[in-house]
C-alpha cells in the first residue's frame, strides 16, 4: 500500500475540465490521454503527478458527460484513487469498471489539502493521512466482484467463460 | 405502498417487485451509442466474443464529428462502419441523419415503458415519451455488446410539478434552467425525476425532451413524462416495437416534490461556468458576445427554430457576432426547409450547419478562441467545452440566443419588438 501525495479540488469537478471533448477522438494513446488530465482546471496537474497519487475533491466529482477518458486518463496518469464527498453516477460507473478505485468521505475531504499524504486501505475501510484515520463505507456488494477483478472486462471475460463451461 | 415508475420498469425486467436502492442486474431493450462506438469495438474485442448477443437492441447514430474533421475522425467513423458491417447490426444511422438523441426518437425506439441505456450521458431524453433511460459507460456498453446483460440501481425520484402557464417568449428552457438553478448541478444525483402536474400539458414533445434531457445537467439517472394523447399520436407511425404505457401508482413514494408556476418565469440564463449559475437574462444583459449557438439535442427541433425564426425575421445578425444554426437531425432540417425557416436564417446572416454535435462539444464547427463569449441553447457551459479554456459559455432559450444574435449582447427577448 504506498502512500500518495493529495490533489485537492472544489465541487462539480466536470468530464470536460477532467477531459476536453476536443481530445476525446483525437488523443487515444494512454500516455497521451494522461498528458491532457485535468487540463482545463489546473495545467500543472499533468505535468507533476505522480504515481500513487490521489485526487480529494468535494460533490458530484465527474459530473457532465459519459466520457470514460475522464476516468481512464486518471488511471493511466497513475492516480491510485479519488476521494470525493459525491460523485456524478456515470463517473462512479466508468471509474469502478476501469477499476480506477473511488472513496466517499466529507469528513476526509474536509480535512485534506493539496501536498497531504494519503494511504488507502480499501479492505479496512480506512484512509490513513497526516491529518488523521478516517473510515469510509465499503462499496455495494454489486460493484465490489467488478474491482476485484480488476475491471469489468476481466469480471465480463470470467463470467462469459464461466457460462460457456 | 404504490410503486414509482422507475421501481415497475426495472422491476419488470428483473422479474421482481423492487424498491428504491436495490441494484438489479437487467437486460435493456435497446441501447445507444454513437461515435464513440470505434472505442466501444475495442472493448468488446478484447472479451473474446466473435459476435454481439443481441444485435436488434443496438443502435449506432454517427453524430459528433460529422462529418469527418480530420483523418482521425475519419478513421473513427470507418472503424464504426466496419464493425456494423461485421456484425450485421441492422440499426445503423450514418453521419446525413442527426444527433443521436433526436434520431433515436424518430426512429421509433423511445417508447414507453422501455428500458434503454446509452454511451451518452443525454441519453435521458427518451424519458420524455415515457421510457426509462439512462446514461452508461463504454467499457459497459462493451460488455453489454456480449452478455445483453447491466447491473441498475433502483433510483429514489423526485416530483417536480408545473401550473399555471407560460408566457411567451419564456419557454421550457427557461424553466429547465430556473429548475437547475434552484437545485443545483447535483440535485437529483443518481435519482429518477419525475415532471407532471396540471401544466405537464404546456410542455409540447420537444419541451418534454429538452426538460428530460437536461435532466442529466441536475445529476438524475433518469427524467419521466407520463405520455399522453401527444405522444401516442407521435408514435403512431413511428414505433419500432410494441409498447405498454407504465405510470407511476398515485400513493407512490417521492423522496421529494416541487412545484414551480409557469406564469411568473422570466427568461432565464446559465452564467459561466456551470450550469447551475442561473440568473434572470435581465441581470447579465448587455454582456457583449461574439458567438450565438442555436440548435443542438437540447433546442434543435421545428419548435425551436420556429421560436427563433420569429425574432430574426427581417432583422440582420450583428455584425461581429456569429450567428450558427444547427438543426437536431435532418429529419428537423427539411422540415425547417420546407417551412422557409432557412431562408430566415440566410436572410438574417447566420451559418447553417449539418445536423450533428457541431460546436457544442468543442471538436470542430465554431471553437470559441481565448476571451470569445459565446451564448447558445445547448445544454453545457463548462470552461472550455467549445474551445479555449479562456472563452465563456452563457445557456439560454432560442428566443434568448436570437435576441442576443442581433444585437451583438446578451438580451432579454422580451425586449425586442
């Protein structure tokens, strides 16, 4: 379990800031799409994350599109989790069956700043940081098989060879 | 206790009475996806799967770079043709017909009762002929493709009721805004919404649309109107599939209720840079703008133009503004050719465009430059959703964009004679 550096954002972080449309067709590689996280909200972002790293903003994080690249270029751009106080459904989704791990807590998020170092313990239901332990409800039982598997396409892939037994 | 909409539909397709926050694992009787359907093709590849499972519930509308702006795009939507040729999938919509939302409804697939998902997150729309839609992912939507198979979660829903009755030139989209303003951008997150009431029958198919939605701009999972004479009339000839109208049980329960009276709405607009930074157009008028956006999924239908034609008949766009009209779907399109709505507009100055997403997502057709202000009728005004990350986005009514159109800043519509 390595320790990350916080990212800290306000509410309504968009698929659009988190994602520009203009690079939805356009920018496919996944270093490429991690070049262009978070761009239209801080430019710096991209340039100086690092892996293990986590993102801590307030409500309804993802809201807007359906665009999965507002998840995936998190994922390639090495983000270990999000901790939002809400996120958009859509974005909870897309993070979840990409297996970008994704936390609710208000109270960790109140307390968090950007530089603070984070340890997630998803199977304690902890987050360990510099400001305190802060626990957090486990995902619904539905998802949870998904994340295990890494993703849906590996949960998908198992379930479809399971059935073909 | 009487069930919600919501709670039948998905009941229905689980085969079980459900509530409110169970998850359910369905199969959909259609789903939507678009350009995005190249990326889509490549999860799916990756199951090991040699064919879709249910190739009848896909549909495909190429809609948000059409046509082709670059080689990339074009590869995209060739990759699209390539894989609906291989598979057979029979529903397939090429770049001449519109936006996905607006297709998929003349096509006769938004129906009543069903239950549809799609890779967009407007896929809410079809809520406004009484089916229960919702947005998805594509890595899902992939896996869809190979099991016709999704995990739901049962929504809670809200209740929001109109009376009374609008004055014109205030139109649904003011009443969308005002709804989004007083709830903000996450009002109903992950919640079903519901709009009735004794004014329901003010909002005509394209407002029930607009309002459905725009639904996804307060977070719900899905917005509902109980079809009536209307929509039944609409569907005569175009339904796909049989249909049975669901409705919710009078003692069902609302986690919420509103109710908002028509009567009194003014002209309402979204300031940057969220959609949910509502105030009356009187409060920002005289705010120069270089660009003007009428049209999109959200206000791109004949009622929409019309309500726009009515204002720039006889006038001239201003002269530093650009004025882009863009139709929903060509279907809209002829219609508006037809009834010389698009020779009010080449009269007045302004650029007609093709059917499709257009400058609405930024891509290509009218990106905004650093310091540009641009107001439009579509749906989002995130920083930097139609270009610079230093451009501004104001959302407003068709009367309110024209209105702007012609006289170079943000107007009150009800202002011009």
């Amino acid at each position: 379990m390595s320790k990350g550096r916080v990212w800290k954002y306000g509410d309504d972080v968009n698929t659009d800031v988190l994602f520009a449309g203009k690079y939805t067709y356009a920018a496919l590689e996944p270093a490429e799409m991690a070049r262009h996280a978070l761009e239209d909200l801080d430019p710096e972002f991209a340039k100086a994350v690092k892996p293990g790293d986590v993102v801590v903003a307030g409500k309804n994080f993802g809201c807007g599109s359906s665009r999965e690249q507002a998840a995936a270029c998190f994922k390639y751009a090495g983000v270990a989790a999000v901790i939002a106080k809400s996120f958009a459904r859509i974005y909870f989704r897309n993070a979840i069956n990409l297996g970008l791990p994704v936390v609710q807590s208000v109270e960790a998020v109140d307390a968090l700043e950007t530089g603070d170092e984070v340890e997630v313990d998803f199977s304690a239901g902890e987050l360990r940081t510099n400001k305190g332990t802060f626990r957090f409800a486990p995902l619904p039982e539905a998802v949870l098989g998904i994340l295990a598997a890494g993703g849906l396409i590996e949960y998908t892939k198992q379930k479809l060879a399971a059935g073909a037994k | 206790m009487g069930q919600t909409f919501s709670e039948k539909v998905l009941g229905r397709k689980a085969g079980k009475a459900v509530r409110a926050g169970e998850v359910v694992v369905v199969a959909p009787d259609f789903y939507l996806s678009h350009d995005n359907s190249a990326a889509i093709s490549k999860e799916f590849r990756k199951l090991g799967v040699k064919a879709v499972k249910a190739p009848g519930k896909i549909v495909i509308v190429l809609d948000h770079i059409v046509p082709a702006a670059s080689e990339e795009y074009a590869q995209n939507h060739k990759t699209v043709r390539e894989f609906v040729a291989e598979q057979g999938l029979p529903n397939f919509f090429d770049i001449q017909y519109g936006v996905c939302h607006q297709v998929f409804s003349e096509q006769g697939f938004a129906l009543p009762g069903k239950l549809i998902v799609g890779s967009d997150s407007h896929t809410t729309t079809y809520g406004a002929f009484g089916a229960f839609a919702a947005g998805i992912g594509r890595t899902e939507m992939a896996c869809l493709w190979a099991t016709d198979e999704i995990w739901l979660r049962v929504p809670e829903t809200v209740r929001i009721e109109f009376r009374g009755k609008f004055q014109p030139p205030v139109a649904a989209k003011d009443a969308i805004l005002r709804i989004i303003g007083d709830n903000g951008a996450d009002g109903a997150d992950y919640r079903a919404v519901e709009f009735g009431g004794p004014a329901a029958g003010e909002f005509s198919l394209a407002g029930r649309m607009l309002l459905a939605n725009m639904a996804a701009e307060f977070g719900a999972k899905n917005g509902y109107f109980e079809p009536d004479v209307t929509t039944l009339e609409w569907l005569k000839d175009r339904a796909r599939a049989e249909f049975e109208v669901v409705r919710s049980d009078p003692d069902a329960h609302y986690e919420k209720a509103f109710s908002y009276d028509l009567t009194v709405l003014e002209p309402q607009v979204a300031c940057p840079h969220k959609v949910d930074n509502v105030r009356p157009v009187r409060a920002v008028a005289g705010k120069r703008i270089h660009q003007a956006l009428i049209g999109t999924c959200t206000n791109g239908r004949l009622e929409d133009l019309e309500a726009a034609a009515r204002i720039l008949r006889g006038g001239k766009v201003h002269p530093q503004v650009r004025a882009l009209i863009l139709p929903a779907s060509a279907e809209v399109y002829r219609a508006a050719l037809k009834t010389g709505l698009l020779e009010v507009f080449a009269e007045a100055g302004c650029v007609i465009l093709n059917p499709g997403c257009g400058p609405c997502l930024g891509a290509h057709q009218g990106i905004l430059a650093a310091g540009e202000v641009a107001i439009t009728t579509s749906n989002r005004n995130f920083r930097g959703r139609m270009g610079s990350r230093d451009s501004e986005i104001y959302l407003a009514s068709p009367a309110t964009v024209a209105a702007s159109a012609l006289t170079g800043v943000i107007t009150d519509p009800r202002t011009i004679s």
